[in-house]
C-alpha cells in the first residue's frame, strides 16, 4: 500500500533543493519547478514526491510529468 504524499513547506523546500525562495518563485513562474498547493486560507506547501522528482532531475521536470512513473 502506497503512503499517502506529505506536503512539506518552504523551508523544507530550500533545505531540500538548495535553491533561494526567490529563485523558486522565479522558476514557479516559469513552469519549471513545482506549483504551491494551497493547503489554508494563509499557507501553501509542496506535494513531498514532485520535489523528489525535480530534485531527482531537475532539467526534465515537466508539470505532471511523474504521473506517467508513479503510475497513476
């Protein structure tokens, strides 16, 4: 049984990538890292396996493109 996906914040997100908030923003914005999911009326986080996988391959990542691996 697969464990359901965690979202991890920011700090988790620049720990686990090494990149600056606002390079992210800047990558967000460009389509090449992870969209924010909304998870309150004042927070956003990352779902944990999408940062995985841009960790994993950063250059790939495309918006949806882990559905096809995970085999969903």
């Amino acid at each position: 049984m697969r464990q359901p996906d965690r979202i991890i914040r920011l700090n988790t997100v620049l720990h686990r990538t090494g990149l600056s908030r606002s390079t992210i923003y800047r990558k967000i914005a460009e389509g090449t890292f992870p969209p924010q999911i909304k998870i309150s009326v004042n927070g956003a986080g990352w779902k944990e396996s999408d940062i995985d996988r841009w960790v994993a391959n950063p250059v790939a990542w495309r918006p949806g493109s882990g559905r096809d691996l995970d085999g969903v």
